[in-house]
C-alpha cells in the first residue's frame, strides 16, 4: 500500500488512536526480565516500533543502506525524490533536544539533494511515568517549521566551544512560551542556514559559503520543478 507521510500520519495517529497508547521497554536474559526506567533508548525503539507497524499494515517503504543514512523511511518507491520520512523522538516534559542533523553535513547533503527541503518529519512526544511510555503528541512537519532562530544564530544549533554541531529545534508547539518563532517557509530556513554558516568563523568565508545559498535555490528548482518559497 502505497501512503503519503500526511496519509500515513492519518492512519497512524487519527485512525489507530496512537496518542495517549502506553507501552514498555522489556529485556531478557537468562529468564530474567526487567523493564526499562531510561530514556537512553526509547528514540530508537519508537522507530523500531514504526517500522513494524508499517509493515504489519503492509504499506510501502524502503530503508536507507545503513541506519544513519538519511532518511529513516523512503515512502514513494518510485521517486528517490519524493516521500523522505524522518522520525524523531523527544521527552514531552523536557524542550526538545533531538538533533535533525549534523550541520557541515546537512550543508554539503542540500547542495547534492535539495530536495531534501521537501522531507517530512514524524515527531513523537513522550512521557515516562515508571516504566511507562506515554504517548503524549504527534505531529507531521517540515524542517522549516521546527526550526527557528536562538539567541546567538540565526539558526538554533547544539554549539560547542562556538562552533555549531547539529541543527537542534525550537519548541515549536508552545508559541505563548517561547521568545522565538518557527521560520515561515522554506527559503527563510536556508536563509537562516547561510547567515550561520556567516556567521561561523570557520566557514564565513570559505569557496563553498560563497555561493551555497544560489546553488541551492536553483537546485532545488531544478531537482523539484518547484520555485524555493
């Protein structure tokens, strides 16, 4: 069965009630079985947990050639351009701190596959109670809309000793709580993301920042058909 991220975003969360589900994370070894208090590894169990559920409702995807490729799941068979689906996972209770990628890496990867503005991202939210996992929110969203400004950059990254690492997000879903706002479309994001990279000693005045930005607009027209708005 072939599904769109927002098609499968229906059947999963509207039509199979998936927020507010509860779950566990069990281990066993020699007859002993323990259940999970950490967060350490619900992320990647989630994911886990989608796959299979896709696949016991015998929907169409393919899986990158090694896990830390990108993205997570390819829903359109068809078209390498179309249908990239990420997964992230966060602590409902806490901001979320997930990484939507490695930033000299997600800047080489726009000038290869522009495209990739185009991804969607599948974000589930959850809380631990003991040893339960509650499904507390999902949302289907564009990077664009998760991401946003901070205080320092013009792109909110994990900066470490003044160098930014990963592209981080914003609260995106609590506006009255937050000083600053998701970007408002696609072309303010890669903005955002030349302006840091400006900002960044080590690459402000590199060959590559010189003319990323123009090359990946006009990629992405090319790649997609689509004007970058």
């Amino acid at each position: 069965m072939k599904l769109t991220a927002g098609q499968l975003y229906k059947k999963l969360v509207t039509d199979n009630n998936l927020i507010g589900q509860k779950g566990k994370i069990t281990f066993n070894l020699m007859n002993i079985t323990l259940e999970v208090e950490t967060k350490d590894t619900v992320g990647n169990l989630v994911q886990e947990w989608i796959k299979a559920w896709m696949l016991k409702e015998n929907i169409d995807f393919g899986d990158p050639p090694n896990t830390q490729d990108f993205p997570d799941f390819q829903l359109d068979l068809t078209d390498p351009k179309k249908g990239l689906l990420e997964v992230k996972c966060f602590d409902y209770d806490a901001s979320p701190n997930f990484d939507i990628a490695a930033f000299l890496a997600y800047r080489r990867s726009l000038l290869e596959y522009p495209f990739r503005l185009d991804s969607d991202y599948l974000i589930v939210g959850y809380s631990m109670q003991g040893t339960d996992i509650i499904i507390k929110d999902v949302w289907l969203k564009k990077v664009w809309e998760i991401c946003g400004p901070s205080e320092q950059w013009a792109l909110r990254c994990n900066v470490k000793q003044g160098e930014p690492t990963n592209i981080r997000p914003i609260k995106w879903y609590d506006n009255s709580r937050t000083t600053f706002k998701p970007f408002n479309n696609a072309k303010e994001f890669v903005e955002a993301f030349d302006n840091t990279q400006r900002q960044w000693a080590r690459t402000s005045r590199d060959a590559v920042t010189s003319t990323w930005l123009k090359k990946v607009i006009s990629g992405y027209k090319k790649t997609t058909g689509k004007v970058l708005i």
